[in-house]
C-alpha cells in the first residue's frame, strides 16, 4: 500500500476472467476526479486547450501578490 500511496503506484488485483481490481491513493483518485469535471464540458475543454497554447507561446500575464 505505502507503494500506492508514495509513489503513485497502482495496485492491480487479478479476480480472474477479466474481472479485477484498481486500487489508487486519494490524491490521484481527487485528481482523476478534478480532471474528469474540467473536462466535462466542450467549453471547459477549450478555454483549457486555449490557456496552455497561450502558455506555451509565453502569452503570460504575471502580478505581484499583496502580502498582508
């Protein structure tokens, strides 16, 4: 289990017959699960597509945090 959890390592259980387990740490199931809902729309999607193309361009826009 430490494997699963430290090194995002998932554990595949055989039940046989093309039956079987996946067992994932919490932070990667959260993750999957944050990924699957920012995706789950087409307009979602591309306002994603379009910030990472604009990153990858270096269309970036930085601001200096307030400290309080």
């Amino acid at each position: 289990m430490d494997d699963v959890i430290d090194n995002f390592e998932p554990l595949i259980i055989n039940g046989g017959k093309n039956t079987g387990v996946v067992v994932i740490s919490l932070e990667e199931y959260n993750s999957l699960n944050a990924s699957q809902h920012e995706l789950s729309s087409q307009k979602n999607e591309i306002r994603l597509d379009t910030a990472i193309e604009k990153l990858k361009q270096g269309n970036t826009l930085s601001k200096t945090l307030i400290q309080d």
